[in-house]
C-alpha cells in the first residue's frame, strides 16, 4: 500500500473567514447587521428594474380607463344681474261713456272703454293722466263725471182746471172796430187821363176795408170765442223741469289740480278688458242696490262718514267671504253697504282671460261714502 502526499505551494497563504462569536448575544447583533447589509444590496440591485413598471401595467386590465367632462356655466362667473323691478298693478278708473272712443299711447288704467285724457279747460304744460278735477282732498276716487244711473220718470202735469165764462144768450158778442185808411185815389177835372190823390194820413187802428165799422178795439177776432182764465192752486204748484244727467252712478270726486294739455270732453286715459266690462257693471249694480236699500230705510246714516268693505269673489260670480268691514257710520250704514254687495251676487261667470289674470277667485275693496 502506498501513500501520496501533496504539499501546498509555496508563498500562497489561506484567508481566514470572520467568525461568529461564541457568545449568543454578539452572535444575533452580528446576523441582523450582514442580513441589513445584504437586503441593502438588493434593493440597490433590483431597482432599476421596479423603475420600468408604469401604474398600467400594475392596474388590472379588467377595468378600463374613465373619463370626467365638466362644464363650467358663463353665468356662473358673470357678474350678478340686477332683477327689473315687476310692472306697477293696473288700476281701474271709471271713464266717460259720452268721450270718444281713442287708445292711449301708454297707460296703467283699465276701464270699460278705450279713452285719452282730456279736458274743457287745458292746463298747461299737464301730463296727467287724470284730468284736473275740483273734489275733495281725503277722497280717494277714480271717477271723473257726475250722473244718474236711474232715469227719473216723467210725470205729466195734470192740466189746472179754468174757469169758464157763462155764455148769455141774450148778449151780442161784441163787435171789433174797424177803421178804413185814408189816402184813395180819386180824379181830379174832367181830363179823363189825370189823376190826383188826397196825403196819406195813417189812422190809429187803420185796416184796408171799405168803410167804417164802430166797436171796442180789443174784442176777439172770433166772434163766437169765450175768454177762459186757468185756476192756479198755490197748494199745488207745477213740476220744474229738470235737467238731464248722464246716465252713470253719482260721482264724488278727488281733488285734482294738476290736469292734461288735451282739450275735449273730461275724459282719462285707459284701455279696454273685458275685466274692466265686468267690473263697471258690477259696481253699476252694486250702486243701484245701495240705493234702493237706502230709500226704503226710515234712517239715514250720518252724513260724512264712510263704510269699507273687503271682500273675495270667485270665478262664478259668487261673494264667498267678507274678509274685513272698516265702519265709521252707524250700524244700519254698515249693512246696508254689506247687502248692496252680498244681496245681487253671484255677478255672472267670468271670461277666460279674466281667470288667466285673475285666478279662480279675487280679493276686492268697496269705500261707500255717505254724503
């Protein structure tokens, strides 16, 4: 049996590892120190490769990709407009029937009729819609003539009874004087062609006949009148005539001393609807109630007060409520006001553009005024 052996070259030297040591504690310090050092190493290492991957290629390929489209209003970053302030309300006013029918140019009134203001007596440089009216300055009144919406009836006077003269049968009925005029023809010589004449003096009383007739002066030129002489009754005197009113309800008036430039009937400025037929004829019957009622009362209310009466109607014409009474007169005037309005209704169904204004129902407000 043989043996070989090899030496180690010469001037070659083996590298010692680093040891571990022995003591558990070290030891553990010194594995989490090289395991720090070596994860280190391969962070550095396989970044670059970390670095190449896109978020789409980590997101999953199940979902694509949304899109947001906003849009942004101009008028969000417009400056904020100013709201235009809503027309004033349309007020109604009562015009004049016997004014000419003409539209005015612009105006907030409405009435029953087309109308342009004017009046008798100009007021110069006035452009009011209104025309100038003597009334009074606490009323507030939108009327502009004065009437009376009842005609009076004529009554016929009866004949007064006369007196007649007894005729006598035994008497002559007197005889008129006659007196023939002076001034005929007559010839003069015996010249068949000459003629002369005597001057003409006029006779009192003369008249063309041929001759004389004596009488009284004065006696009737019928022969066989009778004079007759009425019998007037001072306890019972004639009717006077009486002038004719416009037919429109009394008026009462507010104090107006700023008119129009237009010359013509009094006359306002206002535009035809059919709310405002409706509601002329309404306050027409209102008025005429109101009337009818005081005349069949044994009291008058007080002079100078006034009742207010508000109010809601429906689009059928009926009165549904009476919203509030403002009394300043007795409590007969203050009935008498609420029956004129309640006693006639319902007042006729309204139009079709009167309910597209209006609604289906409205609230109103009737100032009586006793005077």
């Amino acid at each position: 049996m043989s043996a070989i052996l090899t030496e180690p070259p010469a001037g070659r030297q083996r590298r010692a590892l680093p040891r571990l040591s022995s003591n558990p504690e070290t030891r553990s310090v010194q594995i989490g120190v090289i395991g720090t050092l070596l994860l280190h190493v391969l962070l550095f290492v396989a970044a670059p490769y970390f670095i190449k991957l896109g978020p789409a290629d980590l997101a999953p390929q199940s979902q694509p990709p949304q899109t947001f489209s906003i849009e942004m209003a101009p008028e969000e970053f417009a400056a904020p407009k100013t709201e235009p302030k809503p027309p004033p309300p349309f007020k109604f006013v009562e015009a004049n029937p016997d004014a000419p029918d003409n539209v005015p140019d612009k105006t907030n009134n409405f009435s029953f009729m087309n109308q342009q203001v004017a009046q008798e007596k100009p007021t110069p440089d006035g452009k009011n819609d209104m025309p100038a009216l003597v009334g009074k300055k606490d009323v507030q009144s939108t009327q502009i003539v004065d009437g009376q919406l009842t005609k009076p009836q004529e009554s016929v006077p009866m004949a007064p009874p006369v007196e007649v003269a007894a005729k006598d049968e035994t008497k002559e009925a007197p005889k008129q004087e006659q007196i023939p005029l002076s001034g005929f023809e007559k010839k003069e010589g015996d010249n068949p062609d000459a003629f002369g004449s005597n001057v003409a003096k006029f006779a009192e009383g003369g008249k063309a006949v041929p001759e004389r007739v004596e009488g009284i002066k004065n006696a009737p030129l019928i022969q066989s009148a009778v004079a007759i002489t009425p019998k007037i009754d001072r306890n019972k005197p004639q009717e006077r005539p009486v002038l004719q009113k416009q037919q429109v309800r009394p008026g009462i008036f507010s104090d107006n001393k700023f008119g129009t430039m237009n010359i013509g009937p009094t006359a306002v400025d206002a535009k035809w609807s059919n709310y405002g037929v409706y509601l002329q004829r309404m306050i027409e019957t209102v008025q005429t109630q109101w009337d009818r009622i005081l005349l069949q009362s044994t009291l008058y209310p007080p002079s100078g007060t006034t009742v207010t009466v508000s109010f809601r109607m429906d689009s059928d014409g009926k009165i549904t409520t009476i919203i509030d009474v403002k009394n300043t007169s007795s409590d007969q005037g203050k009935e008498a006001c609420i029956s004129a309005i309640t006693a006639r209704s319902p007042y006729g169904k309204w139009s079709d553009d009167m309910i597209a204004a209006l609604g289906t129902s409205q609230e109103m407000t009737f100032t009586f005024y006793y005077q």
